[in-house]
C-alpha cells in the first residue's frame, strides 16, 4: 500500500475522512487481535495503518481548527 501524499488526503470530504478513519481503527484492532493469537502474517501493516491513520487525523483536525477560527 503506498503512502498517499497530503493532496490526496486534503482532496477527500470530511465524511470520506472520518469513514476510512474508522475503517483504519477496525483494521489496527484487527492486526493487533491477529497478533495476539499469533495468526498475523503480515507485520508491516500495523505501521502502514498506523501513518495513513495519523495524516487522516491531521487533516481532520486542522480543519476543525480552521472553522473554529
């Protein structure tokens, strides 16, 4: 999976964001299930999720902060 760049996340609705926001949450409970009764093959994943997870929430919060202003 390859890392989308800020344009395409900043292009996204914020319903299309807060939706893969919480398909992203769903998938890294998953992983970590998988991990735990050690059926998870793929390691990688948990940090591929992990930095699509954390620019979805940056874009997400600058712009509640920028209609707070």
């Amino acid at each position: 999976m390859a890392r989308p760049n800020a344009a395409d996340v900043r292009s996204l609705s914020d319903s299309d964001i807060t939706e893969q926001i919480d398909g992203l949450r769903r998938e890294l409970f998953q992983l970590r299930f998988q991990q735990a009764t050690r059926q998870l093959a793929n390691t990688h994943r948990f940090k591929e999720v992990r930095i699509k997870l954390a620019q979805l929430l940056t874009v997400q919060s600058e712009r509640q902060r920028s209609t707070a202003s």
